[in-house]
C-alpha cells in the first residue's frame, strides 16, 4: 500500500517506547502507516530537521465556555483591579440595551473581600448603567452579580442560602458576591446562547487549540447544547479533534438544565466518531479560597467559620459510591473535582469499593487533586486512578496567593505532589482548565510543571520545587498520559502504526533550549491533515 503522506528529514519523537526516535513517517488514510512506500500521489513534506511530535492531549479544559467567552462576553485579566473591572464594564455597556446582560469574567480570587462589600455593587451598578451584570471569578467557580441580577434571579435579604453555597452578605443585604451554588439562579438567566452560537464557539475553541497543538481534549462538564454542537460538527465533517465529553451529575456552578441519570440515557445519542461521551463529572467539593474545599485538617481561623472548619463534600460516601456504581454499570467512567485533600480520599475510599465489585476496567481522575495526604499518594496507581492537573494553576500566581490565605503556609505551598505521584506509580493527565487558565497553551504547563516557577518571570519564588519533574514526563503528561486517561490511547497520544497521524511541528526542540515555555506550534495535523500554520 502506498502512502499518502510521508513526513521526512525531522526529528520525530514518537512517546513510543519501542521506538522513540525516528526521522520519518508514513500516513495512510489518516492513520500512522507501517511503511513508507512511495506512489505517484503521495504527499513528500522535507521538514529540515524541524522538531516533531504527537499532538497534544488537553484533559481538562471547558472548551465552549471558552469559545464562548471569546465571542460573545466581557473578558479581562486576572490581574485587573476594581476600577479596571468596572472600566471594562462601563465600555461594554455602552453598547446595550437598557436591560441587555452584561456577561464575562475572570476576576482573581484575592478579590472576594472587596467585592463582598455592598459598595462594590453599587460601583458597578452605576458602572453598567442599572443593566444586569454576571462576573465569574479565575476558578469560575464563584460569581459578582450587579442589582439588577439579583433582582431577576429573585434573591433578596431574606433569600436563604442554598445547599453548597453562601449569598454573601454585608450589613444583612446581598451583597453581589454569589460563592458556588448560589450562582447557578443567576447562569440559568444570564446570556443565553442559540444552537448556531452554540456551535460557534465550540468551532472557534477547537480552532484555538490547534493553533496550541491540541489534537484531543476532554470537556470537563458538557450541556446538551455543547453535546449538539459537538454532534452537529462531527456529522458535517468539522470536527477535527478527539473529543471526550464529561457528563455533569452535579451542577453547582453552570445552571445546565440537564444533568445526573436524564443526560445519561440521552448522551448516546451524541456519540460521533470523533466525540465521545465516556465520563460523567462529578463536584466533590469548591475551592479553597472560598473555604469550599473539603479539607482533612482547619482552615485558618475567621470571624465566619471559628477555628475549626475543614469545608464540606458535596456528597456523602453512600452517595458518591452509588453515582460511581450508577455510571460504571452504563459502561462511563468519572472525572471527579477534589480541590482538598478530604474530598480526593473520600473518592479513593469509593473507587476502592467500586473496584472491588468488579468494575476492573472503568477509568478515574481526580480532577485538579491539589492537595493530597502523603498517606494518599500511593492508592493513586493501586486502585488505577489518574491525577488531572493543571500546572496553570499552581504556578506562583494568583490562586495560590489566595489559598495563603485561608490555609497555614507550612500546608498551602504543599499543591500538586507530581514527582510523589509519579514515583508512586500513578498516571499523571495534564489539563490546561481553559478558560480558568487565560490561555490553552500547554508549554506553559510544561514548563511550570519542569521547574515550579512562574515561567515567564512574572512572579517571584517556586512552589514545592522537591515535586518538579523532567521535561521528558512533562511532555508524557500532555500526550501519553492524557490519551490514558481520558481513555483515546487507542487513537492517539504517540505516532505509532495504526494510531490516528495527530502530530505537531514546533519551532523549536525543547529538549535543546532553556525557553521551554516560549516553544510555539509552528504547525498542527489532525488525522493526516493539517488544520493549523502558523
């Protein structure tokens, strides 16, 4: 059989064991090819030595959310203050009708004291002009609301908090700040999209990735409307990942109006050959600068919660264990969000029962696994569960600011025990969260994942420099290992024979220069063709 593509004159490096070094490669229909048999209509590409790679795997990204918040929101930094916030409110709104949603995000974690403040409503009340107004923070896990918001979704002062969430407060009134659940009456009426928009911005995310490299990528916690534009891609041809899907059986942050056992009978009317809905996605608690994550030992001692709160889960083991049990019999695996260390050994304890009833081959992530008890680590590769992390996160920067202060330090730098993990014989999935990161570019997190630093300078200090690992399991993190988890390592995540030919050109051989972080895709290929030049 004659080839229809063949790459030669690279550096090649495959994530094959076997074979981790080559200088060319054949495709045939799409797929790696076992030779590299030349006919008059095969494709000959001379790369000069360029460096090449299997396609990266995102594990953990909300990709939609993103496409969406490019296209149709207010965005603006992490590193916006107030006044810069409601700058770019005021400008957005000049553009609205009197009563049109001003929609958008991220501000950073360490701003919950000031917007928890009544002033700080008001300020963007005037701001958008008395418009409505919904601002996620960087963990999207938290939500500032203007007056008018609040007066549609129908709270008010003598609105209790609902379960797994807090109405912020000041003086006994709203104050704008909605922490976890409380946001979801506010996502249910705020900015909604139509079909066409839907598949815009899945279109325009998927595009962005490939200018990153991405090849494959799992969505952390779908709708039916993201499962439609999905769909709607694959059937026309457009798809050009692999995609699996993560089916919400809790929904404490997006106010989907479909989730738990209705989404899972219908998901399989969405499976395309490209897009597989395989996982469900289960909250298992927030996030620690909230004081939503669930935590084995205190938080700091505040005027709200005493000296001896440790957070919540938002199941229990009864009913976590029959979610896990409910999804493995429908042949789904899990991703499950644990930011505290409570919430991740309660999953494990879960898993382990679940694996002892038989369910051998169901696979699980512990989605972000910030923190994890020594005692922990190694349960990780006994009982086959995959650590999602998203080294985005944990650099020096803006959440781990926040986190210093709610947890003691000797316990709040201890984030994200990679080497431990990896030493321990656990798979380790890398997962850019995008757009809670700013950016889907996974040599960020490799690199931050290499040296624990900030890898463009932008802060001081590296976080637990003991847990860096090499860039050779960093680069595995983002290909291999996130094929694993995510259950497409027997479509991509190496150039192998019979694997789908995914593979990216970089402009660069990281493994020669120092400015790993600064490497850019020169060029991204899907299935043998390429959907990306830079």
């Amino acid at each position: 059989m004659t080839a229809d593509l063949i790459i030669t004159n690279a550096t090649v490096y495959t994530m094959d064991a076997t074979r981790p070094w080559v200088s060319d490669f054949a495709v045939t229909g799409g797929r790696i090819a076992d030779d590299t048999d030349r006919g008059p209509d095969t494709e000959v590409i001379d790369l000069g030595g360029a460096f090449v790679m299997p396609g990266l795997v995102d594990v953990h990204n909300h990709h939609a959310l993103a496409g969406r918040a490019e296209l149709f929101e207010l965005t603006f930094g992490v590193d916006a203050g107030l006044e810069d916030i409601l700058d770019a409110v005021r400008a957005r709104a000049r553009d609205l009708g009197p009563d049109e949603w001003v929609v958008g995000g991220a501000w950073a974690s360490t701003l919950v004291e000031t917007l928890s403040a009544s002033s700080a409503r008001r300020a963007l009340d005037a701001a958008a002009g008395g418009r409505p107004v919904s601002l996620a923070d960087d963990s999207r896990h938290n939500r500032w609301v203007s007056s008018r918001a609040l007066e549609l979704a129908g709270i008010t002062a003598a609105t209790p908090d609902p379960p797994g969430g807090v109405i912020v407060r000041d003086h006994g009134e709203p104050s704008g700040l909605l922490l976890e659940t409380a946001g979801v009456v506010v996502e249910r009426i705020a900015g909604r999209l139509t079909a066409d928009q839907h598949r815009r911005a899945s279109q325009h995310a998927i595009e962005t990735l490939h200018a990153h490299g991405v090849t494959a990528f799992q969505d952390a916690a779908v709708s039916t409307d993201i499962l439609g534009a999905l769909k709607s891609l694959d059937d026309a041809g457009e798809l050009a990942a692999w995609v699996v899907s993560s089916l919400l059986i809790n929904d404490p942050l997006f106010g989907y109006d479909t989730i738990g056992l209705p989404l899972i009978e219908v998901a399989g009317q969405y499976r395309t050959e490209h897009h597989r809905p395989d996982f469900v996605k289960i909250f298992l608690d927030g996030v620690p600068p909230t004081r939503t994550a669930a935590f084995l030992e205190p938080y700091l001692p505040d005027d709200v919660h005493g000296d001896c709160f440790h957070g919540t889960t938002t199941m229990t083991a009864e009913e976590l264990t029959g979610w896990l049990r409910t999804a493995a019999n429908a042949g789904l695996s899990a991703k499950v969000h644990c930011t505290g260390d409570a919430s991740v050994r309660l999953l494990l304890d879960a898993v382990g029962t679940i694996r002892a009833e038989g369910h051998t081959n169901t696979r699980y992530q512990v989605a972000h696994g910030q923190f994890v008890h020594p005692d922990d680590l190694a349960r990780f590769a006994a009982l086959g569960v995959a650590a999602d992390i998203s080294p985005f996160l944990w650099m020096p920067g803006v959440i781990p600011e926040a986190i210093a202060t709610v947890l003691p330090a000797e316990r709040g730098g201890r984030m994200q025990p990679n080497r431990a993990l990896l030493d321990s014989g656990a798979l380790l999935a890398g997962g850019s969260d995008w757009p809670v990161s700013e950016s889907p570019n996974a040599w960020e997190g490799i690199a931050g994942l290499v040296t624990r630093r900030d890898p463009f300078g932008r802060r001081p200090g590296a976080l637990w420099p003991e847990q860096a690992i090499t860039l050779a399991e960093a680069i595995e993190v983002f290909t291999l290992g996130g094929a694993k988890a995510c259950g497409l390592d027997d479509v991509t995540g190496a150039l192998v024979p019979g694997r789908s030919a995914d593979f990216i050109v970089l402009d660069r051989d990281p493994f020669q220069v120092s400015d790993v972080a600064g490497t850019q895709v020169v060029e991204t290929w899907f299935a043998g063709q390429r959907v990306f030049a830079r």
